[in-house]
C-alpha cells in the first residue's frame, strides 16, 4: 500500500527497470506484459524518463498487450494500438517488431487462429517475465469478464456491461463502445512469472476486496491471481480502504 499512487508506479517501473538491465546483462531478451487504461500511464511516464535521463535501453525488450477491441483501427483515438504509442512506445528505443498488441483489424474466422498464434508466440519467446496488470470494476483481468475461467486462454470476448460504461467517455456515446475484444486469458496471464497488478482510488476499493479475500471463482475473474506464486497488487489508500 502507497500514500501515493505515484510512488506505485515509481516502484513498478523500478523493477522493470532493473529486470531489463539484468537480462541485458546476460545478454538476453527481457519480455514484458503490458495494460492499457488509465492505471499504468505514470508507469510508462517514468520508464520514459528513465530512458531519457537514466540511459535505460529497451533494444532487448520484447512486449505482449493484454487486449485490443475488436474490431478497432490502430489508428483510431480509442485503439490500444495509439494508446501504447503515445504513452510509451514513440519514445523509447524499442525494436518495433518485438511489439505485439492483438489486432483489431482480423477477419472474424482468422480470429481463433489469430489467438493461438498469439499465445504460441509468447511461448516461443520464453513467456512473460513480467506482467503489468489493472482491474476492472467487474473484476475482470485484462479482458477476463465475469465467467471467464482459470483455463482461458487468448481468444474473442464479450464486454462487460459495466466495462463498456467506463469505457463511454472514451468513445463519446455506449452506442459507439465496442461489444467483443481479443484478450489474453486467464490462464496466458498466471503463466507470467511475476504480475504486479496496479489498482488506484476509492472506485477500485470494493472490487480489489473482493479479489483478495474472496475464495477463487470465476464471478470474479482476478481471485484466480490467487493461485499465483510471485503476484503483488500495489494500491493506494483508497483502493485498499475495504480490505480488513
Ligand atoms: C487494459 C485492461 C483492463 C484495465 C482495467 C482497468 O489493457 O486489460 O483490464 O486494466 O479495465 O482500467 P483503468 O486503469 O482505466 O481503470
């Protein structure tokens, strides 16, 4: 628990920081899982600053998103795809093709295909080191809805009602709120091998209550974090209010 949400984010960039040193060091590739949204933006910030001011490299970082909407342009305002660019990706040194964000623009019957491909493909680079993650109101990780499994694996979902409410501000009108995304899995995600979920103010007090100390069920898709051995939720005050 932090005072400030700030001093949240200066921590997990921190690890992140080190973890990409260390494996650059050994001369190996240091793969990262990354959220979008408004929790995880003053994560990327300083990890920009320590590019800048700190000569942090990102030349042996390979990323995986969690989740893009389905169907979403890369270019329109509200992709993940333009999200990550701005927050992070235009200004660090990364090698764009080790970048992967699931694609918005697939045909419907690519889709399986293109969800297999996905999570073969971080198993071919090893699995992720570390996975950033936040929490949706309905409990949900990444994408994982309510009802979503532990054994869930990238695919094609539906949202959330209430996710698609938080998302209106973003799209001008719930009309305008896509109804499907492409999301990692439950299960893709518990095969990290670090998560450091992010989860800040008083909106989130209820749900990360319920996250922790209610017993594993798919009612509440991040319970299953539970069955994680290296996970840390990193709150501020008012998200941690509800937990006894
Ligand atoms: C984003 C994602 C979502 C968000 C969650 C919280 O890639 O997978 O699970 O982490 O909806 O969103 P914010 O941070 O905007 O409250």
């Amino acid at each position: 628990k932090f005072k400030e949400k700030s001093d949240a984010c200066k921590r997990v960039a921190r690890e992140i920081g080190s973890l990409i040193r260390h494996r650059a060091a050994e001369n190996r590739n240091c793969v990262l899982g990354l959220a979008t949204g408004s929790t995880p933006i003053r994560v990327y910030r300083e990890l920009v600053r320590m590019h800048r001011e700190e000569g942090l490299s990102f030349h042996n970082v390979v990323t995986f998103n969690l989740d893009e909407y389905f169907p979403m342009q890369p270019t329109a305002p509200q992709s993940y795809v333009r999200f990550m660019n701005e927050h992070l990706f235009d200004h660090i040194d990364i090698v764009r093709s080790n970048v992967h964000i699931p694609n918005g623009t697939i045909e419907l019957e690519s889709v399986p295909g293109y969800c297999r491909d996905y999570d073969e493909l971080i198993a071919s680079c090893g699995g992720i080191d570390l996975q950033l993650l936040g929490i949706g109101r309905t409990g949900h990780i990444g994408f994982n809805e309510p009802g979503a499994t532990r054994d869930t694996r990238t695919r094609l979902v539906k949202l959330d009602t209430l996710t698609r409410i938080d998302a209106v501000s973003d799209f001008g009108g719930i009309e305008y709120v896509p109804l499907l995304a492409i999301t990692m899995g439950v299960d893709t995600i518990l095969q990290a091998k670090r998560i450091r979920l992010l989860a800040f103010g008083e909106h989130k007090a209820d749900i990360v209550q319920r996250a922790i100390e209610t017993r594993m069920n798919a009612t509440v898709p991040a319970t299953f974090l539970q069955a994680h051995r290296d996970v840390q939720y990193l709150l501020d005050e008012d998200a941690a209010e509800c937990l006894t």
